[in-house]
C-alpha cells in the first residue's frame, strides 16, 4: 500500500498571511500518462470533503485561486497565498495512483 | 453534481445495512462510483469503488471490508449501493459516496453506528 505522510498535523495562520502543506508518498504517484495521481480536500467543520486540487496542481472548479498544488514524483505542497477565515478545516492529500486509494492523516489549519 | 446518502442508522454487531448513493446533474453511466468513511474523531478512509461498464462494473475494496461488503450500482436508477454485511463496532463511521476513482466529488454522507 501507498502511504500518504502528511506534515504539519496543525497550523495556526493569521488572516492574510500564507500557508503551506506538506504530503509525502511511499511511492512515486507519477503514472504513465504524465499525471500524478494527487487529490489535495479540505473538510470544514461539521461538512464533507470539497475537492481543492486534482493531478497534483490542478485547481478545481470554483476553488480561488489562492489555493495551489505543486510538486512532483513522491513530494508534494498544498500552498495558499492569503488565509481568510473560511478555509479553517482539515486538509487531506489523497492518492489515486493504485488501490487501496489512501489519504494523509490530515492538517488542521486554524485561524489566529 | 449532487450525492445523496441514504440508509444510515443503528445495527447490532454481525447484522447488515445497505447505504444508498442517489446521483444528479451527470451522466452517472460514465463514472465510477466509490465509498468513503470517516470514523468519529478520525481521518478518511477508502471503502472500494464499482467502475463503470464500460470497464467492466469490477469493484474493489479496502482490505478491512473485502468480503464482507459489497459495492454495486444500478444506472438506470443513477444509484450506487453498499451492501454491509457482518458488521462490526469498528465499523462505525460516516459513510461517503463520492463519484469517481479519484477527483473526488461527495455527498454529505450517511452515519452507521454499530452497537449491541
């Protein structure tokens, strides 16, 4: 199985100022089409998962564009330029390369 | 897109449930469709998914479920099913269907609280 280490386990972000996250694979998510098979999803509080970013750095429709995914082979980062209030919830990375599907442990991000 | 989870509840330990996923707004025929759970308190966890005819409608599962829950789908109902059998009290969650084997897109999930 992939295993999916995600860094750190929480943060505590001033409105405006950037955030970072870091997801680890035990294996390469790079498959043979070109893509990397890396889901970044944010979970609010008392909701289900949104997807955020697909294929390592593609955004999703309707996500701002101050949320960006980068990365490549076994390493991979979750960046947003300007926290605003309404991204507090856990982050999780997810691969897709092969079964069984596996997610990071997640981060929560807070606000100050 | 909108998933709708249905058929959550309380069940004795070794009994059975069957979640429903209800799909609109997309071709549901094209997709696969997959399960999620989430434990009280916990992280995300892959169930299985059923891919679409067109590759065959062959199912795959975690191995904590694997013989014991099956995954299925009806398109003309645009519904994908989870048949839980021999439950067991680590098997309380909420439970996610989400369209797709990846680039998840999720209902709001169903709870399934097993209990004597």
């Amino acid at each position: 199985d992939i295993v999916m280490t995600q860094s750190p386990l929480s943060l505590l972000v001033a409105p405006g100022e950037p955030a970072s996250i870091s997801c680890t694979s035990s294996q390469s998510l790079l498959h043979r089409n070109g893509f990397h098979y890396l889901d970044w999803y944010l979970q609010k509080p008392g909701q289900s998962p949104q997807l955020l970013i697909y294929f390592g750095s593609s955004r999703a429709s309707g996500v701002p564009d101050r949320f960006s995914g980068g990365g490549s082979g076994t390493d991979f980062t979750l960046k947003i330029t300007r926290v605003e209030a309404e991204d507090v919830g856990v982050y999780y990375c997810m691969q897709s390369l092969q079964t069984p599907l596996t997610f990071g442990g997640g981060t929560r991000v807070e606000i100050k | 897109v909108q998933l709708v989870e249905s058929g959550g509840g309380l069940v004795q330990p070794g009994r059975s449930l069957r979640l429903s996923c209800t799909t609109f707004g997309f071709t549901f025929g094209d997709y696969a469709m997959s399960w999620v759970r989430q434990a009280p308190g916990k992280g995300l966890e892959w169930v299985g998914f059923i891919k679409n005819k067109t590759y065959g409608g062959t199912t795959e599962y975690a191995a904590s479920v694997k013989g014991r829950f099956i995954i299925s789908r009806d398109d003309f109902k645009r519904t994908a099913y989870l048949q839980m059998n021999s439950l067991k009290i680590e098997d309380t969650a909420v439970y996610y269907c989400a369209r797709d084997r990846g680039k998840f897109q999720w209902g709001q999930g169903t709870l399934v609280t097993v209990s004597s």
